[in-house]
C-alpha cells in the first residue's frame, strides 16, 4: 500500500462499533477493514467509477459523488467520525470542506503528505522547478493536487478557524516517526494526520 | 449452463383490495423463471418491468428471433446469473401480456374489461406479486431489481414487506414524479382518449384499436426515453431521400424513426394498459402516502441498496435518484450509489455499457462469492 499506511493509523483512532464517513475512499480498504475489525458502519464517498466497481466487490456501501459539490447529502452530527485521507490536496475548497466535515462528524481525522519537507523544498530551491516525489509523483501540469500545504500551513488553518487538534501524528513515508521527526516535524515529516473537533 | 427459462401463469383465488378501494376477486399472473431455485429457496430474483415491459425479460421463444427486454442483463455468466440465482419476472397486475388487464374477461359481466379495468397503484402491484412470491415458497428476495417505474416497484417492495427483500437495486428511478412528467403522461393519455376508435376504452368490443393515439402517445414516449445527444448520434439531420421535398411526408430520419416505433407499438400494446400504467406512475409518491410511517418502516427494512442513475437521462435523471439516495442515508440505510456516464438518456438502463454492467455485477456478486 505504499503511502496509504496512514490509513492503518486511522483504524487505531477509531472505537468499536461507530459510524464513519471516508471521504475520498478509493477502493473501500480502510472501510472494509474497519467493519472487519471492528465492526463500524461505514459509508465511502469517491468521485471515480472504478473505485466505486471495486467498493462495491468489497461488499463497502459507496455513493459515486463530488466532494467538490459540498456535503449536503448528510445530516448535521451523523457520524462518529469523518475521515479525509490524502484527499485534502485535490479539492477545490479545502477550507469549506472541512468545515462541514466538522458540521457532519463528531470528530474529523484529516491527512495530507507534507509540501514542507526536505525533498520537495530541495527541488524548488536548487532545481528551481516544481517538485516531484514519490509522495507527489505528478508533473506540475497534471496533477490532481491543488491544494499542497505544509504542516505548518495547516496547523495555522486550524488556529485561524479555532479548530481543536486532539492528536497529531507525523512520520516519513515508511510511517515511522524518528528524532529528527519530532524535533522539526515541518522538514522531516512526509505524512501528517491530524485528529481534530 | 441453460437459461432454463420456462413460462408459467398463477391463478390467485383470493380477493386483491385495491388501493382505490375496489376489489378484484380473483386474478392471473404471467410470468416466467429462469435458472434454478436452489434447495434452501434463498437465490431468488424479482424483476420488475418499467412502463410497456412484460414478463419477457431474458431469452429467447421457440421459433423467435427477439430475445426478452433485459436479455444483456439477466442470463448465464451475465450480471444477473442464472447459473447462480433464480429469477422471476411477471407481467404487472393490469398488463397485456397475459396477467389479468383490461383485456381480460370480466367475470362479473362477461365482457371484455376495457376501462371498466380498476386503477392499479405500485402499492397494488407489489401485494399481487407477494401472492406469486408465496405461491413459488420463497419467503425472502436475495434481490428485487428495477429500472424506471420498475425501480419503484423495487423500492416499493422494501417499504411494503420490509423484511422479505435482502438486496434492492432501483435504476433510473425517482421517489414520485414531477408536474412536468405528468404532463407529459397526460399528453400521452389525451391522444389514446382523443383517437376516434378510442369509444371510452372499449373499443374491442367494437373490433378497432386507437392505435394511432397509442402510437402519438409511444413516440411523445419515446423522445422522453432518448437524449439529445443520442439523437444526435443515430440521426442527426440525416435525410430519408437526400433532398428535401417542400411537403409533410417523413424526410428525416428520426421522423421515420418515430413513426415506425409509434406504429408498431400501437398495433402490438393494449391503450386501456398504457393508460393505467401511467397513471400508477403518476400516483407513485410512497414518502407522502406512507408519511409518519415511513421513517418507521424504513427502519424495519434491512435491505440493502444500490442506487443507479445516468447522466444523460433527462426523464429521471440523477439527481431524482440522488433524493432516493438521500432518504435512505439519513434513515441510516446501507446504500451505495453509482452514477454512469452515458450517452443514452432513460432507456440507458436497457442498454449494454461497460461501467454500468460491472457495477451491477460487482453488487450482485461482491458480498459472498457464488452467491
């Protein structure tokens, strides 16, 4: 799975037997293993036909829709939790969308791979050039991602907007987390998932 | 394997009330069955027919050329796999294809029904066919699937008998119909009622048919079941000689089109049918009739459902299956949704496509592999 070991983070946030809404779920796998874990009731959203095929041979209730049209499909506080798993960067309206996440979910779990680590700063400073990483393989002109930010960017959104982060977890791309890590998450994260009310 | 389809008819003995509160004493079915009802009796199919469909939905007759209506869909090794699941299809309560209608005998009078037939709701319809469900001993659908005001029936099977439908698939669908699709249905019924062989609906008696109202009526129809692009795309502008002729004969192609749909409809479909089909449609509205009972009975139901609608589909399209969609979620119901992109307009539910057959089978067969 690569870089979606983020989604076995999120499963151990998750309690027993709750709703969860997975925004931007793929093909179902992080759903899926929470029904077979631990028993939640899940419902997926994702835009794309084909992961919707493979949602549905998963047995994963999916509904085929635009997160960029905005979320009044749900009632206010009808899911324990709402998950948005690298999917911050491709929506129009990142800022609207979280809010009603918020608006939807008790709690929200949020993860994005970081602009503000060492690599793709590299690239721009010395390259000059828009970077490209095994996180953000795209070239400048085709990429689904426009709405990169750092940690940094996001934690002073959730400032800004009054936002309670209850946990955070930042680790490289292998999912591990390490000194340097802790000591200057900005630079040496990859990944970010953010826990937030 | 062999589609195995075999043709039945069930004669119901037992009054059916109406929902106009009219009764009909007693009644027959047509309908047929494909594949095999396995020994615990759980891989049973109900398919439901939209408008002008009839109980031949797969296969081919002895000596015919024409295979049934869903033949793409339902078959061995198709989406609906009879090598796995059985499945019935009927002719609805009022049709012409051999359930009792408007052309039957009126045992009461011994003439032909005509429009004395009484108005039959889906409502109806779904209590006739749990007569056929128990008649065959099947005490749960695995699926109830649907297109158009077959996918009401479907999603008004779930609300009816909330604990007898595993799985409900409702395809091009929408909870009630809006004034403009009424409008059209009543536009529909004013040709038949106007055509001068009409006689108030008993026009067999009289040896004619008003099948030129009928074939207005089939190809007002028709325009709504295609899209512009889809018209575009079979006809266009084209011409039937190359030249225009300053007249009203048919030049254009889908004049022609048009003409020979209505035509053949009209000779081969019963008016006093057409008419009493659009009318439960218009009357389909189960969150108003249901009303304070609805979220109760959606809470009994423990269907599962898949929701289908297509993009260029004008008459239902997807945002009427959207408000279906929305019901079910917030009554907390395991629902999926797919939206397909074609080209097709309404009658896209009868056509073959990629996206829409393997989201169809990806359902039917995700959950336990071999159903």
């Amino acid at each position: 799975m690569g870089f979606r070991n983020d989604l076995e983070l999120i499963s151990s946030w998750i309690k027993p037997n709750s709703k969860v809404l997975d925004l931007g779920c793929g093909d179902g796998y992080l759903l899926k293993m929470l029904a077979e874990k631990k028993n939640i009731k899940g419902l997926g959203v994702d835009n794309d036909i084909n992961k919707i095929k493979l949602a549905l041979k998963k047995n994963v209730n999916v509904l085929q829709l635009d997160l960029d049209t905005g979320l009044e499909t749900f009632n206010t506080q009808s899911f324990d939790y709402v998950v948005l798993a690298q999917s911050l960067q491709v929506v129009k309206n990142p800022d609207k969308l979280i809010k009603e996440m918020l608006n939807i979910g008790e709690e929200i779990i949020v993860s994005f791979p970081n602009m503000g680590h060492w690599r793709p700063r590299l690239q721009l400073f010395f390259k000059g050039m828009m970077p490209v990483t095994d996180a953000l393989p795209f070239k400048w002109f085709s990429t689904p991602n426009i709405h990169l930010c750092t940690i940094s960017d996001f934690v002073g959104f959730c400032e800004e907007h009054n936002l309670r982060i209850s946990q955070r977890v930042i680790v490289n791309k292998n999912q591990k987390s390490s000194l340097l890590i802790k000591l200057f998450p900005n630079l040496f994260g990859e990944v970010a998932t953010f826990r937030l009310r | 394997m062999s589609l195995n389809l075999k043709t039945s008819v069930l004669k119901v003995d037992q009054p059916l009330e109406l929902k106009s509160g009219k009764v009909l004493k007693r009644y027959e079915l047509a309908y047929e069955t494909y594949g095999v009802l396995n020994n615990s009796r759980d891989n049973a199919v109900l398919i439901c027919h939209a408008l002008s469909g009839n109980q031949h939905a797969a296969g081919k007759y002895k000596d015919d050329d024409k295979p049934g209506w869903w033949d793409n869909m339902i078959g061995s090794g198709k989406p609906i796999d009879t090598d796995h699941l059985f499945v019935v299809s009927l002719n609805n309560l009022g049709g012409c294809h051999g359930s009792t209608g408007p052309k039957s005998i009126n045992p009461e009078t011994k003439k032909i029904y005509g429009s004395d037939f009484p108005i039959v709701t889906v409502e109806d319809w779904v209590n006739s066919q749990s007569k056929l469900m128990e008649s065959l001993g099947i005490a749960k659908w695995k699926f109830v699937i649907g297109g158009s005001l077959g996918g009401m029936q479907a999603f008004q099977w779930t609300l009816q008998f909330p604990d007898k439908v595993e799985k409900c698939i409702i395809i091009a669908a929408a909870p009630k119909l809006t004034a403009q699709n009424i409008a059209f249905n009543e536009v529909a019924r004013q040709a038949i009622m106007k055509d001068p062989n009409w006689h108030n609906g008993h026009y067999l008696e009289k040896n004619v048919i008003p099948n030129q109202g009928l074939a207005l009526a089939r190809m007002l129809g028709h325009i709504t079941y295609l899209s512009d692009d889809s018209m575009k795309e079979k006809f266009g502008r084209d011409l039937q000689k190359q030249k225009l002729n300053f007249n009203f004969d048919v030049e254009f192609q889908i004049e022609s089109y048009l003409r020979y749909q209505g035509e053949k409809f009209g000779n081969s479909f019963d008016a006093n049918t057409y008419l009493l089909m659009t009318k439960s449609l218009d009357y389909f509205d189960p969150i108003k009739d249901f009303g304070d009972d609805l979220n109760t009975r959606l809470s009994k139901t423990c269907s599962k459902y898949l929701i289908i609608s297509f993009t260029s589909d004008w008459r239902f399209p997807p945002s009427r299956s959207k408000e279906i969609m929305k019901l079910l979620i917030h009554n907390n119901k395991n629902v999926s949704y797919s939206e397909i992109d074609s080209s097709g307009g309404h009658d896209a539910f009868l056509m073959e496509n990629e996206d829409y057959f393997e989201i169809m089978r990806n359902f039917i067969s995700g959950d336990n592999n071999g159903v």
